[in-house]
C-alpha cells in the first residue's frame, strides 16, 4: 500500500471488520439465510404459543 500522498483518501478501499469477523466460519447464501430465519421464528413462535417461555 501506498499511503504517500493525500491522506484522506489513504483508507478509503479498506473496510475494518472489528472483532466479531473471528466468529464467523461460513458464509451461507442469502436463500439459506433466509430459510433459517424463518425456520427460528417458526419454532420460537410455536414455543410462545405453547407456554414453554413464558
């Protein structure tokens, strides 16, 4: 990298991931994604509705 120059444009293509980037160790399509979504919900809702969390 060269960082000579102007330094406002300097970091302008690099974009930091913090700490959490470590507890990632998939990247599912937005489909799948989607689909585990709805399948959380679906079973959490049912859980509501059966009094188990409350």
């Amino acid at each position: 990298m060269n960082f000579g120059g102007d330094a406002t444009k300097a970091w302008r293509d690099i974009w930091g991931c913090g700490q959490g980037i470590g507890g990632i160790h998939q990247v599912p399509k937005v489909a799948e994604l989607v689909d585990r979504l709805v399948s959380e919900y679906r079973a959490a809702k049912d859980r509501v509705g059966s009094g188990e969390l409350a």
